[in-house]
C-alpha cells in the first residue's frame, strides 16, 4: 500500500504535537501588579471623598479615610507569598495599611499591617501558604491622610 507523502508529513505532525504535549508542565504563580485606581471608599466613605489620578488614589477630604483595594493574585506554588504595596506620603503624612487573607469561603484567615510616613514606600508584607490558601482571596484596606496628603499607587504579587 502506497501512503502519499502529504499524508506522512500529517502524520509527522501529529505524533509531533503529541509529543509537545508532554514538555507542558504544571503552572507556576506569576508575578500581578494591581494598580490603586481600583480602590474605592470604605464603609460609609462617598466617592467624592477621593480623588484617583493616572498614578493613584488620594483622600481628598480635610480628615483621614479609608480605602479597600482588591489584590489579584495566583495560587502560591511555594510555602509563602509576598505583596509589595506602594505608595508616597507628603511631608508630615502616614499612611497605614492592612492585607486582609481570606478561605473562598469567607473564613478569616491572617491579617499582615504596616505604616510609613516616608516620602515614598514600598512595603513588603509576607504570607504562608496556611495564611493564604490556595482558593483564597486578599484585600487591602489603607487608611489615607487628608487634603491629598498621601497617594496609594498599587500592590504588587510576588510569588
């Protein structure tokens, strides 16, 4: 029987891309950068109580307010996670925040805070993978300065 040469390179092919199917390997978490334009107000806070530039989000009030930002991140594939949260504060000004973890389910699971009154920070905040499992969600909650005394840029995922 006399096989055409079109339908062995097809064949090739086949078993080829079969092949390249076995180089595919489990997936890995991958570095997220969530940018604070996706925050909004805490609690009883009005839109209009902050401001959100290209760059951030400022409390635009003469008191200090509270914002919630959601932190997007992939399923750790080690034995802990790290979030960098950025950020930059006017002479005088704190800004502190609280990285809530949470089970898919709602379960509270860890709470990791810090505070900086620096002209810009980039604090780190570290999980476990028992702290932060693997179906569970984060968010972020930042208490601003007023009169825009203080930016919140975004948070980063490492890991």
């Amino acid at each position: 029987m006399k096989v055409s040469r079109f339908k062995q390179m097809g064949l090739s092919l086949g078993v080829a891309s079969l092949g390249l199917l076995g180089l595919v390997s489990e997936s890995h978490a991958v570095n997220i950068n969530t940018s604070a334009t996706a925050c909004k107000g805490y609690g009883l806070s009005a839109a209009s109580d902050f401001v959100t530039y290209s760059d951030g989000i400022r409390n635009a009030t003469t008191t200090g307010r509270y914002v919630i930002c959601p932190v997007i991140r992939s399923p750790l594939s080690g034995t802990s996670g790290g979030f960098y949260v950025s950020g930059s504060n006017n002479p005088g000004q704190t800004t502190s925040c609280t990285l809530f973890s949470w089970e898919y389910n709602g379960t509270f699971k860890a709470a990791k805070s810090f505070q900086s009154s620096g002209a810009r920070y980039d604090s780190y905040l570290s999980f476990t993978n028992v702290e932060l499992p693997y179906g569970g969600f984060l968010s972020l909650m930042c208490y601003m300065p007023p009169n825009s005394g203080g930016v919140l840029r975004g948070v980063a995922a490492y890991q």
